[in-house]
C-alpha cells in the first residue's frame, strides 16, 4: 500500500525560499505523475505542479511560474518542490500526490490518487 509523507514546511518572509519533500513508501508502480498541490483556508485546492517521472517532464500554474520547480530523484519515490521568492499569497497547506492519468499535466486534483497529509507553509510581509 502506498503512503506519502510531505516535509519541510515552515515559516519564512517575503522573498524567501523553501524546499518540500515527499517521501512514497510502497510501490507506485504505472502512478507515473507526482504532483503538488496547496489548499488555503477558505479556498478550493489548487495545482502548483506536475512532474511527467519518464521523462521529468514539468508542468506549472502560472501563479508560480519561475519561482517554484518540481524535480524527483533517480529513485523516483521521492520528489521535492523548490518554492523560491515566496510571497504571501503562497501561504497555504501544501500536498504532495501520485497520480496515473494523464489529465495530471493540467494540474487536476482528480488526476491523483494518492495523498499527502500536508505541510505547513506560511509567507509573512
């Protein structure tokens, strides 16, 4: 059985830099997409970015477009988002996903169908 565990979140200011992680315990097998995704209080989920494992392809919202980048490692089950010039509107739990459908690069939250618990990420001015 697959599980994903995010980390690295945290408290920064304006302009700052984190780095979150998603560690995948199981075998994910053809759940070829890795995802990540952030949901603010009182706002819908929304897709920061995608990541294609065959060919580490990316894809990304362009709210954060040059700023955040999505990569994975050789092993494939772990990725990470580099989050860079953070801005207070990036404050938001973060969620990592895993996801085998190819409406994935669009960002769809119902491409995934693995989860995260979420990480913490707050941006103050």
């Amino acid at each position: 059985q697959v599980q994903l565990v995010e980390s690295g979140g945290g408290s920064v200011q304006t302009e700052g830099s984190l780095r979150l992680s998603c560690v995948a315990s199981g075998y994910l097998g053809g759940w070829m997409y890795r995802g990540w995704f952030r949901q603010a209080p009182g706002k819908e989920r929304e897709g920061v970015a995608t990541l294609y494992t065959l060919d580490r392809s990316t894809y990304y919202a362009d709210s954060v477009k040059g700023r955040f980048t999505i990569s994975q490692d050789n092993a494939k089950n772990t990725w990470y988002l580099q989050m860079n010039s953070l801005k207070p509107e990036d404050t938001a739990m973060y969620y990592c996903a895993a996801g085998a459908d190819p409406t994935a690069t669009l960002l769809r939250s119902e491409s995934f169908g693995y989860w995260g618990q979420g990480t913490q990420v707050t941006v103050s001015s």
